[in-house]
C-alpha cells in the first residue's frame, strides 16, 4: 500500500538538506545499486551534477557498487569507473576499513545504503568501518537516511555479546534492530567512537511504524538476494540457516523465503512447523533444485514461508523453530556449518549469527522454544533502554 505522500530518503534532500559548511568539500561517496531517489536516479549521477560539493571518490560494500557479486562471501576488487573516470574502492576484501590512503584525497565520506533492518546484514558494519577510519584521518562522514524496510517499530532477537564480534555483528545490536542506518550511527558515535565527525542528511515524512512498501519510494535490490520486501521481512530468522548445512534458498528465486535440504521430507516439516502455531505465518511444503551454493542442483525437500500478518510475525522467532524442527526430526542428518564465516576462522558460524553459543547449546538440548525465548527477550528488554536515545523519527 503506498503512501498518500511519498517519504523523502536523504538523497532525496542531499541538495536542499547539504551542510552549509561543508559546500565545496571534496567527497567520496558509498554506494550501491540501491542508492536511488525517488526518480530512480542514482546517488552517483546526482552527486556528478551537484553545485554544492565535487565527487572525487566512489566506495562499494559487500557485494560491489553496481551489486556483480552473486554470491554471499564474495570478495571483490577496486576498480576506474569508465563513466566518471574516478577510482572505485572495494570495502569487502582484504581492506574493509578505509585505508588512509583511500581517504587522502577527500574532506567528506557520505554514506548511501539501504539496510534492510537485521544485524546480520554487513551494510551497517561497513558504516562502522567507515567512521573509525574517518575519525582517525579527521575526515566527516554524512549518512543518508533511508527507511528500515521491515519497519522502526518492532524489535527481536538477542543481543550480540562480547567475544562473539565478526562482519555480520560487530556491535551489541539485537537481530532485528528497528532502526535506520542513521540512527545506528548515532548510537555507533555516541556509545563507541566519541569525536568522529558525524552528520545526517535525515528522511522526511517517514513514520517508524511504516514499511517499506507505505512509503511510496521504490523497492531496489540492495543485494542480490534481497529482492523483495518479503525477503527483508524474513532474513532475521532465516539468515540462521546460513549456520547450517539446510539451503536457505540460494540459488532459487526465492532466497530466505524458501528452505530444505536432500534429507527433508516437505510434507514432515511442514507437519511439525504448523503444530507450532507460529503466529502470522503459514508454511507450504516444496521441492527444489538451487542453482548455486549449498546443494546446488540435487534435489531439497523444505517449504516455503508464507507471512499472513506482518504485524504479529516473529521472524527470528520463526527462524530459531525451523532450526529446531529440523534438529529434533533429523538429528543425524542436520549439523551446524563450520568455520570460515564471514571473516571469523574459528567460531562457529551459527554462534556469530546468533551472537552468543546459546542458541546453539539450547537447540543441541531440545530446550522448549519459549524457555529460549525468554532469555533473548530480557537480553533485548536492556537494549531498548539504549535505543530510544538515539532514534530520529515517531
């Protein structure tokens, strides 16, 4: 349902909204295939004909700046863009953080990326990077806003703890976080990196409660496996199953929508997952074939997740009961993956997902779901006393 009145991302504003005293900066510009106004125009192009400030960089996250890297973990490397003739720098290689050298030719980095509301997803932790090297070289960084597509509203999941950081949590945020990106760097600023010089170009006419697709802007993909709003919607659950040896979706036109694994029978798991009564969620039982990643191109039984209320759907909830089905239907034939994930060589990719190894431990012995439940909600009830602080918008 769109909105009567469009909401404006910060790129939307860039021009009307840029700092007075940072006019004629030389900046270096984030980015990502996302990075659209309203008009579909891209940051880059807007950024090129802008009178208030002169392009002189451009960066990319995980998966690039022009998103040609399918695949999850995938490094890739900086390049000369041909249209502007500017370097492009990679943030997901061998550097992560700017280097000063990367930053040696810019007075501002300003960040345009579309997050999509899970800690997991690397975009916000490319942003931390990106404020520790500017801090350290003196340089400013501007956040464009943009909406949480999953809403600002609703909360879930543990909390990370210490010991457990890695590049899909590199700070004490809950899986679902309910906020935008700058307000996650609000929080970033204020609670660890005192003295970076930190700006926000904020959204106007966006309500917390809204998603993405209330808000009249269009949807584009901010990876290649987030290409709906429904993706979004259920990623902070099924993101899990990247932490095991179950396909989630990969390769399918459906990644994180759909889940199996050649073991599982469609018509058992999706028995055991309806006797749950999960709320606002209802599962179909499929089969398919990925065309790349975990069990490319054999034949997976699973099912499909069909969201029926938004509003009372408890993704990482969800996610944790498939995990759970799965390990209590299967047990010799479910197993957790194991390191490398993500940049971390030795613990164990469901325990940096998950933030701790109790999800894990709990799930290894058959704890009741709402027993689990209760200490990821006392883990997120602390964290909500942080938070309000630092959100831009009712």
């Amino acid at each position: 349902m769109a909105a009567k009145k469009p909401a404006l991302t910060g790129l939307d504003l860039v021009e009307k909204l840029w700092p007075r005293d940072l006019k004629g900066a030389r900046v270096g510009l984030v980015a990502h295939p996302a990075s659209v106004d309203r008009g579909l125009a891209h940051a880059v192009d807007l950024f090129r004909r802008s009178k208030k400030f002169r392009l002189s960089a451009l960066f990319g996250p995980q998966h690039g700046i022009h998103g040609q890297t399918q695949d999850n973990m995938v490094e890739w490397e900086g390049f000369r863009d041909p249209a502007t003739g500017l370097p492009v720098y990679s943030l997901y290689g061998k550097i992560r953080k700017p280097s000063p050298e990367m930053l040696k030719d810019i007075d501002v980095l300003a960040i345009d990326l579309q997050d999509v509301g899970s800690r997991y997803y690397t975009f916000i932790w490319t942003l931390d990077l990106c404020m520790q090297a500017c801090r350290e070289e003196g340089k400013t960084v501007v956040v464009l806003d943009r909406p949480n597509p999953i809403g600002g509203h609703i909360t879930e999941g543990p909390v990370l703890q210490p010991g457990y950081r890695s590049f899909v949590g590199l700070r004490p945020l809950p899986v679902r976080h309910g906020m935008t990106i700058a307000e996650i760097g609000h929080y970033l600023e204020d609670q660890f990196l005192p003295g970076v010089h930190y700006r926000v170009i904020p959204m106007q006419g966006w309500k917390r409660s809204q998603w993405f697709d209330e808000t009249g802007l269009p949807w584009v993909l901010p990876s290649p496996n987030m290409p709906t709003i429904d993706t979004a919607l259920v990623y902070p659950g099924m993101c899990l199953l990247e932490g095991t040896n179950l396909s989630e979706g990969r390769g399918t036109t459906r990644p994180f929508e759909i889940f199996g694994a050649p073991f599982i029978h469609p018509g058992t798991i999706v028995k055991v997952l309806r006797e749950l009564r999960l709320p606002g969620v209802v599962f179909r039982p499929v089969s398919f074939q990925p065309t790349f990643q975990k069990h490319a191109g054999r034949l997976c039984g699973g099912a499909q997740i069909h969201v029926t209320d938004r509003e009372k759907f408890k993704p990482f909830r969800t996610g944790v009961a498939i995990l759970k089905a799965v390990h209590n239907t299967w047990p010799r034939d479910f197993a957790w993956k194991q390191p490398p994930y993500e940049y971390e060589e030795i613990k164990m990719p469901i325990d940096i997902l998950a933030g701790s190894e109790q999800l894990r431990k709990d799930i290894e012995a058959w704890k009741d779901i709402r027993e689990m439940e209760a200490w990821w909600k006392e883990e997120l009830k602390e964290f909500e006393k942080v938070r309000r602080k630092y959100l831009l918008y009712k």
